[in-house]
C-alpha cells in the first residue's frame, strides 16, 4: 500500500521552499530602513572571480537609516563601492577611506504604495507555488486511487489533509504580507 505520508511530506517540501522564496524576495524589498539583505545580489571582483559582497566584507546596520561595509582589505574599497554603484541597489555609497556607508533615502508615499503592489505580486507568486503543489498532490492520489493501489476512502483522506497544509501555508504567505505591507508603510 502506497502512505499518503510520502505525498504530503513532498507537497510540504514544495509549499516550504515557496515560503522561503518569498522570504528572501521580500527581504529584497527596500522599504526605507536599512537591511543587508538588500546587498545580496551585489557581487565583486575579488581577484579575477564574482563574489557576493557578504564574503569581501562585514555588513552591519547602526541604525535604522544606515548601512555600513566594512570592506577586509582595504585595496577592496573601491571595487566595493563601483560594484555598489552599478548594482540595483539605487543608493549612492559614500566612502570615508576606511569603510563604505549606504544612508536609506527616505521614501514617499507614491513609492510605499509601489513597494507594496511590488511584494503583493511577490506574495500571489508565492500562492499560485503553494496551490499548484496542493493540485499535483491531489492529482497523484486521484491516480494511486485510478490504479487501485489506494482505496477510495484513503484518496479523501490525503485530500483533506493536503487542503489543511495547504490552507496553513497560504495563511503564513498572507501573515508574512502583512507584515512587510507593516513595514513599508511605516513612516
């Protein structure tokens, strides 16, 4: 006999990886206050290879508005600061000789309202994983019930319990939402 388990703990593999997509997609979200994740997506020439700016230097947040970069060798500076420059990123470095500073530029209104349709689309993105994941599941037990392997009673059993997981996962999707739509629209 087939273990409605072994769908469920593979479903549950899908909906969690969707969760931690989402996660890091909104860490990437600017929302005015200062976050290092921000900087995971700025690499550097670090002797001829790209690098990510976390293993060239330490990132540290004093305050809510900074960001600074303490780069390991101090040749480094300015190949951080270019990298910084050309990235995505969108904020001006300002290096003092010794480390490289981001300030977070405040943000209006218009652009909090943008950032929040921008996570809204990360947050659908994130649900449609989640519910094609449940509809796969769903699919493989309609077919082990087809070929006879599960009975009929079993088949809505595993049914159930995957509407369930995916109902737990959809309401964390939502409450990670808003808690990020919190954010950004706090002044």
């Amino acid at each position: 006999m087939i273990e409605i388990k072994d769908f469920l703990n593979a479903a549950q593999e899908e909906m969690e990886a969707s969760i931690l997509f989402l996660d890091d997609a909104l860490a990437r979200i600017r929302a005015g206050k200062a976050n290092v994740r921000i900087l995971d997506n700025v690499k550097v020439d670090y002797y001829g290879s790209l690098s990510p700016l976390s293993s060239v230097a330490t990132l540290t947040t004093p305050d809510a508005k900074t960001i600074n970069i303490q780069v390991w060798e101090k040749s480094m500076l300015p190949v951080v600061e270019k990298a910084i420059i050309n990235s995505e990123v969108g904020i001006m470095p300002m290096n003092n000789g010794e480390m490289i500073r981001l300030q977070m530029p405040p943000v209006t209104e218009e652009r909090r309202r943008d950032l929040v349709k921008q996570a809204k689309h990360e947050v659908e993105e994130a649900k449609i994983s989640i519910r094609n994941a449940r509809r796969e599941t769903i699919e493989k037990l309609k077919k082990e019930q087809k070929a006879g392997t599960m009975s009929e009673d079993l088949e809505k059993d595993g049914e159930a319990a995957i509407q369930k997981l995916h109902d737990k996962y959809i309401k964390k999707v939502e409450d990670m939402f808003a808690e990020k739509e919190k954010e950004i629209m706090t002044v």
